[in-house]
C-alpha cells in the first residue's frame, strides 16, 4: 500500500487555490490560467501567443497577485535597451560609491509584454534571468527573487513592427500557450442583457470577416458599450438603445481591425463594420433601465 505524500497533497491543494483565484478574474482561458501555473509549479517561463487584448496583462498580474509576489510589466519598444530590463549602476554622491539600481527583470513575475516589438539584443538580455536567475551587470551578479516567472506576450509576426525571436529564446520558455478570445458568457457590463449581446455579436463577427486578418478584441466590446452608455448620458436617457451601439459602431471598431489589404485598410474596415450592421440582427426588446 503506497502512503499518501502530505507534501504533495498541500502542493496540490496549494496549486489548486492558485488557478481557481486567477480564474476569477480571466474568464473564458482556463487553459492558459492553468498552464500558467504549471509553468510557475515547475519554475520556468512562459511565452502568451496571441493577438492583443485578450487579457494576457491581466494574468500575468492576477498571477503575481495570487502568490503575494511582485510584478513588473515592461512594454517592449524598438528603442528599448538591455540597461532598460536589467538595471544600471549609478554613482551615489553620498557615499562616494556605485550603486547598483535593479531593472524591471527583478521581480516575481516579469511580464515583457510584445517581446517581439522590441530588438534581438535586448531580447538577449533575457536570456540569463530566464535560464540562470540571476542578473550581471558590469562583472557583478545579482540573484532574482525567488519564486521568478517571466511571462512574454508575443504579437502574431504579420503585424507591423514585429521581429522574429531567436531559437534561443524560444527554447529558455519551458511552455507556450495560446491566449485566444474568451467566450461570449465571460463579458460582464452593466447593461441590458439584450444589447449587451448585440454588442458583443457585432464584435466576434468582425473576426470572421473574409475581408480581414485581424478582428477586434474583447476590449472593443467594453468600449463599444461605454461608449454607448456614454451617449445614452449625452441624451438625456439612463438606458442603452441599440441604437447607441450601432451609432458608434465604426469609430469604436474600425482603427481595432486590420484588413488583408493593408493599402484600402481604412475603408475596408469601415466597410465590413457598415455591412456587420445590416446583417447582425437587432435586438427588438431592452429594458429601459430604472
């Protein structure tokens, strides 16, 4: 008969509380919650795929969070320098001494969000947190906290602006996952359920759309119906119509949206958003609100 493990049993219970307190606030990607925890069980990294605004700042957070750690977020740029990410020694003229100043990377969860927006030699400077945890700077070896996570959002590499990661950075993630759109259920705005739909209906069909490579995100959705409730305010009326929704349709969703013809883009956005109007259909009953 083989005795229960206690150890393991509280890492289980441990691992467990962990991805239910982070799936409280990413609804619709367990896969990519739970993967984020095993990556974070296992100490390694993890590399989020996908297109932006589907919540991968917010795991990382929700993660960091979870654990009671630190979390930093570094928005990757083309000017962005390895000095940037792993900190710099400065001369404090109190002492009369260098000291060292730690980057961003000296956290418990590191989230370098659009890795592949900024170079490969800064891309490098990763290399040595997310293999060895530890920093050198100018001959001198910094340990990182304890537990380390760097977590690194990826752009799909037909966007512009983008540069491909090295075979070397790929293989220092222990695992890679997709963060794709949640499902419909997961939005929550305080809105007539009904419109609430239709807003959300006009924002997955641009998705699939023949005419596009890239639809708009869950964050349109939100702001489509802000927006709306915005205009609701502007007249005169405490409830959203449908009309507020398709009035603001294509200022809320156009520039989101990037069409397979990038030189008719603007057009061509606005077009697929008129034509979503006349084929998603209408919610004919709303409540008005109290």
């Amino acid at each position: 008969m083989i005795e229960p493990n206690h150890a393991f049993g509280e890492a289980s219970a441990a691992f467990q509380r962990l991805t239910q307190n982070v799936a409280t606030v990413i609804a619709g990607n367990d896969d990519a919650v739970r993967t984020a925890a095993i990556c974070m069980f296992a100490d390694g990294n993890l590399l989020l795929e996908g297109v932006p605004g589907v919540g991968k700042t917010t795991l990382a957070r929700a993660l960091a969070a979870s654990i009671g750690g630190a979390f930093t977020r570094i928005q990757a740029t083309p000017d962005l320098l390895p000095s940037d990410l792993t900190g710099v020694s400065v001369f404090d003229q109190v002492t009369g001494a260098f000291r060292f100043v730690p980057g961003p990377v000296f956290a418990n969860v590191v989230l370098v969000d659009e890795i592949n927006r900024t170079t490969p030699r800064t891309q490098s400077a990763l290399l040595e947190p997310m293999e060895e945890r530890q920093v050198t700077v100018e001959g001198v070896t910094h340990a990182l906290p304890k537990p380390y996570l760097v977590m690194a959002t990826e752009n799909p590499v037909e966007q512009h602006g983008t540069y491909p990661l090295p075979e070397g950075q790929l293989d220092r993630f222990a695992l890679a996952v997709g963060v794709g759109y949640p499902d419909e259920a997961g939005a929550e705005v305080h809105v007539d359920e009904a419109v609430l739909r239709y807003a959300v209906e006009l924002v997955t069909a641009t998705r699939a759309a023949p005419e596009l490579v890239l639809g708009a995100s869950p964050r349109a959705s939100v702001w489509l119906v802000r927006t709306a409730q915005a205009r609701a305010i502007a007249m005169a009326r405490d409830y959203v119509l449908p009309d507020d929704v398709k009035a603001l349709a294509i200022p809320a969703l156009a520039h989101r949206l990037l069409a397979k013809d990038a030189r008719a883009s603007g057009p061509t956005c606005r077009g697929v958003i008129a034509r979503l109007l006349q084929e998603v259909p209408v919610p004919l009953h709303a409540a008005r609100g109290t």
